[in-house]
C-alpha cells in the first residue's frame, strides 16, 4: 500500500501535469495512427510537418524539465514516428519522393 501511496504522491504521479500532460498528448499519436487509413491526399502536409516539429521539441523539453518526464518524452517519441510516416505518405502521394528509375548502360 506505501508503494501505491508514493506512485499517487510522486512528483510525475497522477495528481500532477506531469502525468495528465502525456495521457493527453496521446491523443495526437491515436489521431495520427487512425490517420493511416486515409488516402495521403487527404493528409495536411503542413499541419503533419507542424506536428512533427512541436513533438521534437517537445521530447527535448521532456528530458531537460525537473522532474525529468520519461512519460512525456515518450508519448511525444510516438507522436514522432507516426508523423514522420504521415508526412513520408504525403510526400509520395505528392510525387516529393518518387524514386528515379535506374537507367541501365546499353550493351553498344
């Protein structure tokens, strides 16, 4: 019962910012994997670059704030990769990334 008591007292513990913060970030990562079963050209290419640029900074903010918040850090590591998908499926699906075709030497 003392270990529930100081998990609940924690400074990261549920009584805090610490921990409703990252519980509620998740959603951004929930939204982004439901996200993946659009077609890309219904993805925003801002709003998905926008994301993934508030996530890396915000996973820096996360280590760096006493108390370092490890549950902060990984919810916006999540949010990370999947809008760094997200975005990689805009782009292709805008021709950003179509790969060059591979010109073979002719046999003359």
């Amino acid at each position: 019962m003392a270990y529930v008591k100081a998990i609940i007292n924690s400074p990261v513990g549920p009584k805090t910012t610490h921990f409703w913060g990252p519980v509620s970030n998740l959603g951004f990562f929930i939204a982004g994997v439901a996200d993946m079963k659009k077609p890309p050209e219904m993805l925003s290419g801002n709003m998905t670059g926008v994301l993934c640029v508030y996530s890396g900074l915000f996973m820096r903010f996360a280590w760096m704030v006493r108390p370092r918040n490890h549950m902060l850090l990984a919810s916006h590591a999540l949010n990370e990769s999947v809008q760094l998908y997200q975005l990689s499926r805009w782009a292709k699906g805008k021709g950003y990334l179509q790969q060059k075709e591979d010109k073979k030497p002719s046999g003359t």
